[in-house]
C-alpha cells in the first residue's frame, strides 16, 4: 500500500505546480480592421468593356419581346390597319388613350432630366482621408493615432487584453473606444485574421516583458452616418494603396497578408 500513497502525494503536488499562474512573457493585444466597403463599382477596363457589349448584343438577340413592345407592335398595326381604311375605331369618343410611344417619350424626357452623382467626390478633391465619403469604388479601412511607449504610431484600433476576455471581445473594447458604443459593424468570426508580434526595446525587455503579440479581426462598417460615434480627432479612413503612407514597414505587411482590396 505504501506505493499507491507516494504515488498519490507526488501526483498532488503535480496538480499543485500545474495551477501555479505560468508568467506571460507576452503581452496580448486585440485589434479590430474595421472596414467601410465600395458604395460603387470600380469604372471597368478597355476589355471588360467590350465584353459587357458583346454579352448584352447577345442577350438582345436571343431575347423575347416584352409586353412593353409587344404592345407597341400592336398599336403600330392597328394604327397602319385604320390609315388603310381597313380597321374601324371602336375607341370611345372623347376618351385619352396613351399610346407606348406616348409613353417611351415621356421616359425620355424623364432621362435626359437626370444626372448620376458625380464618381469625385469633394472628400477626394480636397484629399480629405477623414471623411467617408471618398474613394466611393474602394475598401477604406479605419486608422487611429495611438502611444505606444513614447512613440505616437498610426494603428488599426487596438487594445490590451484584460483576464477573463476573449480576444474577440478585446478587439470589440477598441473598436468601442475610438468609435463609442453606438457604432453598427458587423465583426466576421470569432478567431483572429492575422497576428503582428514585436519584441520591446532591449533597454525595457525582460524575461517577464518580452514583448507584444496583436490579434487582428475582422468588420465591416453597416452605417455610413456617423454623426452618433464618438470619434476621436486622430483618426483616418484610407484604402489599402494609403497605407503605407502610416503603417510601418512590418505592421503593414502582417496586414496586407489579410487585407484584400476586391
């Protein structure tokens, strides 16, 4: 009986040392990519161009009349017929009749009244990467100032991981700070899109205090107005080309690798 108790001492101080709080050596961080998506469709190439001509010759060709034009066909013969004398107007006298050709000029004039938005907007004119409303054909991703040692850096929102969160609920807490709570996103998935880890300077490094490991997720802005977000004054809405403008060198290639610009 002797070897079964040494056994069960040593496994309890096994079971000790296991929940004994391991040192993290690692500081954890949670940052979200929050995007604003296209509003149009990119302005299409020479070739797609001509494709989109010769795929709509094709449809036409291959397509059925409409009731529209079969409605017209009719009118143009019964219209043919009464010149020849050979049909009698049976219409009711003093009553309008609106005829498809009536109503096709009346959809011209309605065209040539309308004029589509312009694709340059005033934000693009005056280079303004704090509005919305530019680069209406592209993915603009959100960029805030933040301190990070004595260092003020342009980052995606990021904050530090809190025992008892997830990493997603950490990235949300950013997001959160630098918007408010009123912001409407839409966060994809639960694990993480990409990571960045970096070492301290050698001067603050420990064996305790290696260095950072971020976390980057994923959303996608659902509301264009955000006169209720409580942004702060450093912040910038720029496309994927605009980053490196910001971004250091590593930080941006750990986030070019998640980033598509479709």
């Amino acid at each position: 009986m002797a070897a079964p108790t040494k056994w069960a001492a040593g496994w309890g101080r096994c079971r000790w040392f296991c929940t004994v709080a391991a040192p993290r050596p690692w500081r954890l961080f949670g940052a979200m990519c929050l995007l604003r998506l296209p509003r149009i469709t990119q302005p299409l190439e020479k070739l797609e161009e001509e494709m989109v001509a010769l795929m709509g010759q094709i449809e036409l060709e291959k397509s059925h009349y409409s009731d529209h034009e079969i409605r017209k066909l009719e009118e143009e013969e019964r219209l043919r017929r009464k010149k020849e004398s050979m049909y009698d107007d049976d219409e009711a006298p003093g009553k309008t009749v609106i005829m498809a050709q009536d109503l096709e000029d009346k959809w011209e004039q309605k065209l040539l009244q309308f004029e589509a938005a312009p694709r340059i907007t005033d934000a693009d004119k005056n280079n303004n990467r704090t509005s919305l409303n530019r680069k209406l054909d592209s993915n603009l991703m959100l960029l805030v100032k933040q301190k990070v040692g004595n260092q003020d850096l342009w980052l995606l929102p990021q904050a530090e991981w809190q025992p008892g969160e997830t990493l997603r609920s950490t990235a949300e807490r950013a997001m959160a700070t630098f918007m408010g709570d009123h912001i409407q996103a839409k966060i994809l998935g639960n694990a993480p899109y990409g990571i960045y880890k970096y070492k301290f300077p050698r001067a603050i490094r420990t064996e305790d205090n290696v260095g950072a490991k971020v976390f980057f997720f994923k959303a996608f802005l659902q509301s264009s107005d955000l006169s209720q977000a409580e942004l702060k004054e450093d912040y910038l809405w720029v496309t994927k080309d605009e980053l490196g403008d910001y971004l250091k060198p590593e930080y941006l290639k750990k986030v070019n690798q998640f980033l598509l610009d479709l």
